[in-house]
C-alpha cells in the first residue's frame, strides 16, 4: 500500500529557494511530504521532469459579478483553474446594485458562489454609507477574509465613495476584527475635477483616461488610507497603486509600525501606456489607469526591492461592446487576467534576471496572510492544502479565444509572446487542469474563511 495518494514530481519553487529533481507528497488533500531524490511511493505519480512546481496562487482582487448575466464565478473560476490560480478573492461589488454589506448578503453570495465554483474563493465584504459601520463586526463573524472601501465614488450605490470621517470609523471597527481594510485609493474631488477638465477640453483620445486621474489624486489617497491607519491601529491595504512612489510610501509606513500593504495588479507590471494604451484603447483602460513606461520599471524596482505585497489581477471580463467606444473615457474600467496572471509574473521576473521564489511570496504566501488563511493556504508546506501548480518552458503566443477557458475572447495580452505554460494545477490534492482542460466541474470550490485566532501580520 501506499504511504500517500499523489506525488508531483519537478522543480520546486518555494520562498526558500529552486530545488530541481524535488517532490510533494499528498495525503488526504493535503501536503504530507516534500523534499528532493527519490520520491516515495504514491497512489498516482505525476513527473513534469524540469518543470516549475509551485503553489496555487490566490488572487487577491477579481470581480467576478462586475457585468451582470456575464461571467459569474461559473467563467472566473475556470479562467482561474486554467492558470493554476486555485484561490480567487472577489470582491463586494456586483452589478445590479449588490453591495455585499450585510453578514446575510454575505452567506447569500458565498451560497451561490459555491454552486458555481471551480476553485476555491474568499469574499471582501463592504459598507453602505447610510448603514455607517454597524454591519461590520457581523460579516467578520459571517466569514469575510477582509472589507473593501473606496475613496472614488464610481457608483453611489454599487461602488460609493466613503467618506474620510467613516472611513476613519470603518478602520476603527475593523480593527477590532483582526482583518484588512482594503481600499480603492483615488481622491475623489481631485479625479472628478479631472474628468471635469477633460471633458470641457473635448478630448477622447488614449491618454484623456490618465490625464483625468493624475498620480496625485493616488497619493493622496494612499496617503490618507495610511494616516487613518497610524490613528487606528487598522491594517490597512491598498489595493492597487499604479506609482513607483506608493510602494515606497507604504515601506515608509511600515517603518513607522503601521500595518500597511499594498498590491500591485499584473498589468501595471506589464503594459504602458506609450506602448499599449495606445494601441489597446479602451481594453487597457483601468482605474487607476497604466502609466507611462517609467512606472512600469519603478513598480519592478519596488517589487525586487520587496516593497510589493502582493500580485493580482483586478480580473474583470467585460463584454467587449463595454470596451470598443472610440471615446476612452466612455468605456469601462477593467480588463481580465486570470487565466494568465502567474504566467506573466514568472516571465517578467526570468526577463529580468529576478529571483524565481519572489512568485510563491507574491502569489501565494502574501496574500494568505493577508487574508488571515496562512493556516490552510499560500505554499508548498507540510499540512497545508495541496494546492499545486505546474508551468514549463514553452514559449507560446497567447490567444485567449483558442482555450475555451475564458467567457470573453479579448485579452490585454493578446499576441503577446507568454514563455511559461500552465501544464498543470491541483486543487486540495486533485488535479483540476491538465495543462488542456479544465476537470473541475462547477461546485467543487469551497469557501474558504480566516481562522480568527491565528490572525498575523500580513506582509512578509
């Protein structure tokens, strides 16, 4: 008999280190055994030869309920699997005005996303300005991994702004949870003066979205998220920052003792806005928008200097009508990623001569301690769940149409030269893609929810 069900054979990629000719070992769906050398014996063995082993990644922003009747955690899911993100964060946000801000909006939405998913997920919760913050000591007992807050109010009722005096408040009741606040970090009076502007200008073209949300409407909001957080004692994250300075903000902080971390969505790491906003047009508009080219190379410096928290996506799947007006400020912000996020970080960090092992802290052990789910999730470690993915040296132009993995067939990264293949990716011990198809069939992903008594700090 066997002493475990499955063994991975390949090189392993972890925070320590490469180690090629390695091995995990998984009972139960869990990791029971790791090293290098002879493998034991397994139940079923799967040997990718040289290929990269690494953890599942979590996603720590994807907007799975964005468009309604579009791609739900049914396609978001799948995408993920595909890219051997076995984890997805979604956020509180979801068309038809469903601000998830109450503990029953919660366990509504993680019942039917749990119908529907292929991976696991983790759920942000929220505010109503009107309900102030009485809800929120309720949805951390519901289960939220963390709240989601905007200083840009995109919809008075789907995405509303909160205010500096609640937000203040937000931050003192989540304090007490031990969870993050996350937030959308753009001043509001300083963007809608922007918007203002350019549309008084009559301008439309690429650079009118950038041009109306300049990076000081982003640092003052970074900065604002930050001192409520010193006067709070809350662990506040920013969930994206498209400036070099914010990362070096939020390493400041963290020298002062504030709990401040900050995320960095894949595509400030690899789109421009001289070389793709300008020929994407409204499939590379986002909020905050892509940056020119010298952004982009500070974000990196930030990222090997250890100032990035976490990489995510941001995923969202428009229909492309959302995103085809000649007019940029007309379409919407958003782009989808999930199907290729690991993939991108692996090849900007071997382009750039970076240390592989910053991928599994980026994608998988940062953002489980930022989620409070260290316990079960984010790495190659004995007892953790066997989430498992699996990438070779196979250099590819990407068409996201050719996989029927995807609910829309654009793509940011359309045509673009993607040198690491997802071959493989397991979910608790169970392989959920085969490096063509998606096995997992919807309702096989759990909620996963924050042990409360092991909550940590969150950045490494």
């Amino acid at each position: 008999m066997s002493d475990f069900d499955l063994v991975i054979k390949g090189t392993l990629v972890t925070e320590d280190g490469v180690a090629e000719g390695g091995y995990v070992a998984v009972r139960d769906g869990r990791i029971a055994g790791l090293g290098s050398g002879a493998a034991p014996a397994a139940a079923t063995v799967h040997d990718f030869g040289k290929a990269l082993v690494l953890p599942g990644s979590i996603d720590a922003q994807v907007h799975s309920r964005s468009q309604k009747d579009q791609e739900d955690f049914i396609w978001s899911t799948r995408s993920a699997a595909a890219g051997g993100v076995t984890t997805i964060v979604d956020m509180p946000y979801d068309a038809g005005g469903k601000l998830i801000c109450t503990p029953e909006m919660v366990v509504e939405k993680a019942t039917s996303a749990a119908e529907q998913a292929r991976v696991d997920f983790a759920l942000y919760g929220t505010i109503r300005p009107s309900d102030g913050t009485k809800h929120i000591a309720g949805m951390a007992e519901a289960g939220v991994a963390g709240f989601k807050f905007s200083t840009f109010e995109t919809d008075p009722d789907r995405f509303p702004r909160i205010s500096t005096p609640l937000l203040r408040e937000a931050f003192a009741e989540v304090a007490k949870t031990g969870l993050i606040a996350g937030v959308h970090n753009e001043n509001d009076e300083y963007v809608k003066a922007g918007m203002a502007a350019i549309k008084a200008s009559g301008r439309t073209d690429y650079a009118a979205h950038g041009a109306s949300r300049p990076p000081v409407a982003e640092m003052l909001a970074i900065a604002e998220v930050y001192e409520l957080a010193a006067d709070t004692g809350c662990s506040a994250h920013i969930v994206h920052c498209s400036l070099g300075r914010g990362y070096q903000m939020a390493h400041d902080y963290r020298a002062n003792g504030v709990n401040a971390t900050i995320e960095a969505c894949i595509h400030y790491l690899v789109l421009s806005e001289e070389e793709d906003v300008s020929r994407l047009l409204g499939r590379a508009k986002c909020n905050p928008p892509i940056r020119p080219l010298a952004e982009r190379e500070a974000i990196w410096k930030q990222l090997a200097a250890g100032n990035v928290t976490v990489v995510s996506t941001d995923h969202v799947a428009w229909s492309l009508s959302a995103k085809s007006s000649s007019n940029m400020m007309e379409n919407s912000s958003g782009m989808p990623g999930l199907e290729v996020l690991p993939n991108l970080l692996l090849d900007g960090l071997t382009a750039r001569g970076l240390p592989l092992e910053l991928a599994p802290r980026l994608l998988a052990s940062n953002p489980a301690k930022l989620f409070r789910i260290s316990g079960q999730k984010g790495g190659l470690k004995l007892g953790l769940d066997a989430d498992i993915a699996v990438y070779s040296d196979s250099p590819s132009i990407y068409d996201p149409s050719a996989s029927g993995h995807n609910v829309v067939s654009w793509s940011p990264y359309e045509g673009r030269v993607i040198r690491h293949k997802t071959e493989a990716s397991f979910l608790r011990g169970n392989m959920i893609f085969d490096g063509t198809n998606v096995l997992a069939e919807p309702g096989n992903g759990k909620w996963v929810k924050p042990v409360r008594a092991a909550f940590g700090a969150a950045h490494d």
